[in-house]
C-alpha cells in the first residue's frame, strides 16, 4: 500500500469509525448472531492474490458487523466497561503508524521514555505514594492486563521468598498464595503459572457484611501454613472485586503481611483509576505503607483503549532480577551503561507495543479535570440508578456500591432460592437477547444477584433511566 493509497484508505476508515459512534445506538447491543455463523461466511482459505481494501471494508460491514457485540453502545451495562475514546484511538493508531517495538531503549529511547514519564503522571493523578515513581525505588510499567500484572508481581514475590533461588533451581519448597473467593481468577492462574499450583492458594474468609478479606482469617491461614514450613510468599487485596466491587482492607492485611514478610499485591483493575478523584483516595487506604505492588487497567474506566494496565512496584529490583536476562543479541552500550530502562524485564514478552502514546494522548486531550468528570459522572449515573432500585420494593439492593457497579435482585418470594435464580437468569437472557440493553449477574452466597455497571462516556441519564424501566417491566410482568 503506497503511502497515497494509505491516506485514502486511513480517511475511509476514520469516517467508519467516527460514523460507528454516531450511530451506534442504532445497533444491538449484544451481537444476535448464532455460534458459527460469522465463521461460515468468511472464506475457509486465504486469497491467492491481493484484494482491494473496499472489499475488506465491505466484508467488514456485511459479515463482522453483525457478529460484533457494541462494548461503547451506552446501553452496555454488562462486566466492567472498556472504554474507547477518540484521543485513545488516534494514540494507538499512531503507535501501529510507527510500528515500534519498544523492547529495550535503544530500539526506541521515545517509547521507554514517553512511558517512564506517563505511568509517573498516573501515579501522581491517582495519588499513589512517591516510592511507586520511576526516580525512586520502584517504577511502573504498561502491560496488556491486570492478568499479566498479576503473573509478573508473583514471580517477584517468588524471587523475594525465595532468595533468587526460584530463578535458579525451580521451586523447592512449599510456596503459598493467598486469595478470597471473590479475588479475580487471574490470581490462580499466576500460581498455576508459576509453578505453585492451585493446591497452595489459600482461599481465606471474608467478611459478610462488606465481602472483603478477613485479616484475622488470613494471619491464622499464614501462622498455619509456617508452621507446616510452608512459604507464605503473596497475598493478593482486592480493591473493587470484580462480582460486586467490595474493598478488602489494605491497611489491615498490610499488617499481617509485613509482620510475616510477605509479598501485598493490590489488584485495583476496575476501581483503582476512581482515585483521579481526590475524595475517592480512601480507597487506597494503607498502599502506601505496605504494598509492594498495585495495578489499575485504564483500558477499564479511565478512557483509555484495551489494552493498558499498569503495574506499580513499591521496589522494582526483585522483579527485574526475576525477569532479567541479556543474551548477546540484545546487548547494546546504553543496556550495559545502566543508566536507561529496558521495560522487556518489567513483563513477560520481550516485544512491546508503544501503549503509553494512547494513554498520553488521553492524558493530555481530558487532562486530570476531565478524567475526574467521567468518574463522578458515571459513579453519579449509578448512584441515581441505586436509588432508583432501593425505592422499589421489588427489588433488594446489595449495599455498599461506591464504585459505578449496582448489584441488586429481582424479589420473587413465592419462589424457591433455586426456582428465582433461574426464573433471574432467563428473564436476564430474554433481555439480552433484545439487544435494548445488556447486564450480567453475578452469585453472592449461593443467590443471584444483577449486575448494572455504567462506565461509558456515551452513557446518559436518559440511557439509565430507561434501562431501568426496562428491567422494572421485565421482572415484573
Ligand atoms: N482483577 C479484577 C478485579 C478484575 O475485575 C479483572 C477484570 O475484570 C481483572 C483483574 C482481569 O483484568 P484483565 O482483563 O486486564 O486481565
């Protein structure tokens, strides 16, 4: 494609995109299309020769549209949102434009540096503590996922546990991770991953009332594992778990984890980008005394295309020596000078996009007052939507909800546990099904409960207010 060519195309394809947002609500939300039946479109082997790119933009219409189910239609109320912006599309089209791959510094010093200074910026928005920033001892980085971020702060627990014999020998001993039931899936699949199995990750209680971990449940799990010579090596606090967003205590679990010198890694993915605002910072309560590491994805809620998270580290020395190894081809005089970053062992590729472009690029377009306006307005929405559900008696609500996610239940009392959950279940799916709207459930204690998450920048009151009589007729009828 000549680079002429490439205007005319890459003008086609802003004007599809800018067009798909203005007439998104004219889709469905989630896709309609059977299983198989976008596959059976396409054809089942490549094409010989070049095509022209209209036929791609044609297919793209006639065969994928269909199949797509429209994350930023404001009616998406289901998981958590993934937010996509045009300041965040133009910042990753320009990093595919200049093809970077940014794996050391001298294969481009723009990327590591542009990132160094970004994930600093965050921190300093989020209010996260001086020690995290790259001038001290710790440093942030950009990964794809909470679910890598997860991966690389137990392999740095592991080397600190360990003594850096983990790196050298495997694992020896009896390695424990510590988790409540409602911590994200991602943290057994780190353990699995790196090698200290499903059988070694603690499940410890919580508190019914909040669902946050219990502290004094964890420090008897880690008393007991020691004295069966066990290494408690990482406990993972959540705040705002996926199911339902409650907040485990920080401070109280950074206690028990430093009197035992065990790793705290505070998984923040959905809620940690809500301490833009400055009177939503107790949540971070106690990371700054005792997390030795915290992620918060901006490709959730701040804005910010998939994929960004970012990975903190209170010091980034036991993850470096995890991850760091030189072979000859990718030795260079500024790796050897020690004196530049070279983020390939802060993560587990060695190749990196150059993410932090997009995420400069919302930075700069919403700055740090229009970021603080999307979280109160969309925490706002929810609050007006919470209140909504609490004046209905129809319908209980599960408090607290600080973040921009409303779990409640339809009442059916002349049901069973088990006849009302499914009756939730199929009256959810038929809702789906009509494309109007799309929510998911969760289970808190063995019953069912909805889950209306508001985060995009395309949602208004009116979309929430009509969400909501929606759900009011469709359980109610
Ligand atoms: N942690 C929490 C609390 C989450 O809610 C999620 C996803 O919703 C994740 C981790 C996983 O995020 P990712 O898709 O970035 O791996």
């Amino acid at each position: 494609m000549s680079p002429e060519e490439f205007r005319r195309f890459g003008r086609q394809v802003v004007d599809w995109i800018a067009d798909y947002y203005a007439g998104i609500e004219s889709h469905p939300v989630r896709s309609q299309v059977r299983p198989g039946q976008v596959r059976a479109q396409l054809p089942a082997h490549p094409p010989e020769r070049g095509e022209p790119f209209e036929q791609v933009l044609r297919d793209l219409d006639a065969v994928l549209m269909p199949g797509v189910t429209h994350w930023q239609h404001p009616n998406f109320f289901a998981y958590f949102p993934a937010n996509a912006t045009g300041p965040a599309i133009l910042g990753d089209l320009l990093s595919s434009g200049l093809g970077v791959q940014g794996m050391v510094w001298a294969t481009s010093p723009a990327c590591t540096e542009l990132e160094t200074v970004v994930v600093d910026w965050l921190a300093e928005l989020l209010g996260l503590p001086e020690h995290f920033r790259t001038d001290a001892a710790g440093g942030g980085v950009i990964q794809d996922s909470a679910s890598s971020a997860a991966l690389v702060a137990a392999l740095a627990a592991l080397h600190r546990a360990s003594g850096g014999r983990v790196a050298r020998e495997g694992i020896t001993r009896r390695h424990t991770l510590y988790v409540s039931a409602h911590t994200h899936s991602s943290l057994e699949r780190a353990a699995r991953m790196v090698g200290v199995g499903a059988d070694n990750v603690r499940v410890v209680d919580v508190d019914p009332a909040t669902l946050g971990m219990d502290p004094a449940h964890l420090a008897a799990l880690i008393a007991e594992d020691l004295a069966a010579g066990a290494v408690p090596t990482m406990v993972c606090a959540t705040v705002g778990t996926t199911s339902t967003t409650a907040i485990d205590p920080v401070r109280a679990i950074g206690e028990v984890c430093r009197a035992r010198g065990v790793w705290l890694h505070v998984d923040a993915a959905y809620a940690g980008v809500a301490a833009v605002c400055p009177e939503l910072r107790w949540i971070n309560d106690g990371v700054a005394e005792f997390a030795d590491s915290y992620c918060t994805n901006p490709h959730k809620w701040l804005l910010t295309n998939f994929d960004c998270s970012v990975l903190w580290m209170a010091d980034r020395a036991p993850m470096i020596d995890a991850l760091s190894i030189l072979p000859e081809y990718l030795r260079n005089p500024a790796t050897t000078s020690g004196e530049v970053i070279d983020y390939r062992d802060w993560q587990v590729p060695l190749g990196r996009r150059f993410r932090s472009l997009k995420l400069w690029s919302v930075l700069r377009w919403y700055g740090a007052e229009g970021l603080r306006e999307h979280i109160r307005g969309t925490i706002g929405l929810a609050q007006e939507f919470a209140s909504w559900v609490r004046d209905d008696p129809r319908f209980e609500l599960l408090e607290p909800h600080p973040f921009a996610l409303v779990c409640f239940r339809p009442r059916f009392p002349e049901l069973s546990t088990e006849e009302a959950d499914e009756r939730i279940f199929a009256i959810m799916e038929s809702l789906n099904e009509s494309g109007e709207l799309y929510l998911t459930h969760t289970k808190v204690d063995g019953r069912m409960l909805l889950r209306v998450a508001i985060g995009s920048p395309q949602t208004e009151q009116r979309h929430v207010r009509a969400a909501w009589k929606r759900i009011q007729e469709a359980f109610t009828a």
